[in-house]
C-alpha cells in the first residue's frame, strides 16, 4: 500500500510537470516567432539540400510573418551544420535544419567520434519532396532493359562493375544485387562528378544510382533501366519502378526539415502547419516539378516514421555488407 502511495505521487509529481512545460511550451508557441529564422543547410550552395530550401524559404517566409534566412554551413561531410543545429543552438525553433534523410541516417553508420545523434537529436518536423534515384548504365553496355542486365550479369558473374560516390548509394545497389542473387563488383568514387563521368562513359563501371535529373541531363549517353517511387516519371517513361519490377520499394532521396530535439511541441506544429501551408501554394509545387522534385507534406509523426524506416534499412544493409565507421 505504501508503495502504491509512493508510486502515485511520483505519477501525480511528473504529470504536474509535464502539464506545465506544456504549459508554458504554448506561452512561448503564442509569441513564436517574433525574429527572424535561419535554415541552415549543411552543404554547399547549389547542392540539392540548398536548392530546396531556397525554394521554400520565400514562402516559409510569408506563412511565419518573419524572415526565413537561408544559411550555408559545409563542411566534415554536412557533419558541421548538422552538428550546429543539433547541440549548438537552443532548441526554440529559431534555428533549423534542411536534411536529406539518407545523409543524416548514414553519418553514425560511417563516422567515429560524432558527437550527436541523428535520430534523436535532430528529428524531422516536416518531410517536404523527394527525388528519384535511377538504375542507370552506359549506353554502350549489352543490354537495354532491367531484365536484360539480369541475364547478362548472371552470364558473366564478376564481370561487370558498379559504382557509387557515396555510401548510401552503395548500399542501394548492394540491396538490389543480393535481392537479384548478381556477382557485380563494387568500384569506389571519391567524387560524384568522376563517378558520373565514369558512368556515362561505360569503361569502369556499367551501373550505378543517379538522381533522375542527372539522367535526363545525360541524354542518350545512358540507359535509365529502373527507378524508384510510387510511379514511372514522365521524363523518362520507358523506365519501369522498382516496385513494378517485382522488388520491394527503396528509398529515394528524401528532404527533411529538422528542428533540434527539445523544441516546444507548439513551436514544432507552428513550423509544420506554416511548411505545409507553403507547399501547398501552386507557384511552389511547380517549381519543386520543375527541378524533377515531388512535393510531398509528411506531418512531424509521419516523417519520424519515414526516418526511422531509412534508418532501419540503410543500418541492416551497412552490416550485411561490412560498413563501419572510420
């Protein structure tokens, strides 16, 4: 009985807690925001993550009634801005983050020494577009179709190599090739621009990942034989999903906005209602269509799934073939 006692103090004593950060969470959420927000970009001007987010930093702008200030911070693998938001701002929604998932996920598959967490201290409060990734080969190679390359890898195992300049990359082919039971080797890039090259030309490599933009750029000097996403892109029809292809769907590449963990649930469902409200706006959609982007409007709970469900993958795969941090 006295146990029982202690225990329903102790519940009384938290819930009283609880209910006043709530509390005071909505005063600050009433004011919020009252300066203007930085959304920082931990690459490089001209790179996805930034090309994004100057595209919904206009609008974000207008649905929050501040400036949204786009801040470049590269540098140690995106692990410097990532880092910044994460564990060297306050968590009150005035400093965020934009994030391709599989970057974010993939740092503490990879990396020593990092000194945050990406799933719990920098979690997704809005999941806002989504690139496809592309099976693509050479021109010049013996085949022209996903089944086509099936037989012939299946011909000459060991034969054919495959690319990637990035770790997730890999880990997309090396999950297809064990799903297609394929001997194809792993050649590595330390570069995306020598990879593509490489690529388009046929010499080194004959397969690889690339984003759908980079395809259709590269014209006829490669063959787009599978895709990822929900359904065929209009750019490239000939292109069969992966999914219709018989295999379980695999990520594209996914853009987050990130907030640091601790942010007052109020400002978060602020920030969302306002990101949500930008990318239903029409001038937006179509300009996210017009760099081969698909809007999307995945709410704080959705993305979390989302970002758990990469994690999950990209981690099972990252042991299976030997990745470890260095």
């Amino acid at each position: 009985m006295e146990e029982t006692m202690r225990i329903t103090q102790r519940l009384a004593h938290s819930c009283f807690i609880v209910a006043t950060l709530l509390s005071a969470g909505a005063v600050v959420a009433q004011d919020y925001p009252n300066r203007p927000i930085r959304l920082v970009v931990p690459s490089s001007p001209g790179t996805s993550p930034d090309l994004t987010s100057r595209i919904i930093a206009p609008e974000l702008s207008k649905q929050l009634g501040q400036p949204v200030i786009v801040e470049n911070k590269a540098g140690a693998d995106m692990i410097l801005g990532f880092e910044y938001v994460a564990k060297l701002v306050p968590a009150d929604g005035y400093t965020i983050s934009a994030a391709v998932a599989s970057n974010l996920i993939m740092l503490p598959l990879t990396t020593t020494g990092l000194r945050f967490d990406p799933l719990t201290d920098l979690p997704p409060f809005m999941g806002f577009a989504e690139a496809r990734l592309v099976l693509t080969s050479s021109a010049s190679v013996p085949w022209k179709s996903f089944d086509e390359m099936i037989v012939q890898a299946r011909a000459n195992p060991g034969k054919f190599n495959y690319g990637a300049s990035s770790p997730n990359i890999r880990l997309m082919m090396e999950v297809l090739l064990r799903r297609l039971n394929l001997n194809v080797v792993y050649i590595p890039y330390s570069a995306g621009a020598a990879y593509v090259q490489s690529l388009a030309a046929g010499n080194d490599i004959q397969l690889g990942f690339v984003s759908d933009t980079l395809v259709v750029n590269l014209g006829d000097k490669v063959r787009a034989i599978a895709i990822t996403g929900d359904k065929r892109f209009a750019k490239l029809p000939s292109a069969p999903t992966l999914g219709e292809l018989g295999y379980p769907k695999m990520p594209g590449l996914s853009f987050s906005l990130n907030a640091r963990a601790g942010t007052p649930a109020p400002i978060v469902q602020r920030l969302y209602a306002a990101a949500s409200r930008s990318m239903q706006q029409p001038e937006v959609r179509a300009l996210f269509e017009k760099v081969n982007l698909v809007p999307m409007d995945e709410s704080p709970e959705a993305a979390g799934r989302t970002f758990a469900e990469q994690a999950a993958f990209f981690s099972e795969i990252a042991k299976q073939v030997g990745i470890k941090p260095n």
